[in-house]
C-alpha cells in the first residue's frame, strides 16, 4: 500500500520486494508500523504480492529495510 523500497527477481520469476524504509525527517505512510517482506510470482496470470513470514525471534520491531538481493546457488 505505501510502496516499496527494492526489488530483486530471480530467473524463475520469483520477486522479493522490500518494503517500510523510515528515514528521519521524510514522511513514512506507517510510522508505527516494521518493515515487511512481500513475495510476488510474476508468472501468474494475476500476479499478487504475498508478505513472508518472518521467523519468531527476529526483532521485528526495528526492520527497517533498505535494499533487498538474493543469492542463487
């Protein structure tokens, strides 16, 4: 709903998208809200953008993402 920060697409159409980046003195849509991960398949006819789950124990009070890649091995 607010946008997101980056993007990174593998070769299998699979996209990461980074989203909730605060910086001091310019205006975030959810300031009170963390930063998300969403997954988007751009093979699908309709694609749509699904947040991921991140594991207990991460401190998602203070994820502020800023750039997003991935390593494929």
């Amino acid at each position: 709903e607010a946008g997101s920060e980056d993007i990174d697409i593998l070769p299998n159409g699979l996209a990461f998208i980074s989203s909730g980046l605060k910086y001091p003195g310019i205006k975030s849509f959810a300031p009170d809200k963390p930063g998300e991960i969403f997954l988007v398949d751009l093979n699908e006819d309709n694609p749509r953008a699904v947040e991921l789950r991140i594991s207990r124990g991460f401190d998602l009070a203070s994820f502020n993402p800023h750039g997003i890649s991935t390593y494929v091995d």
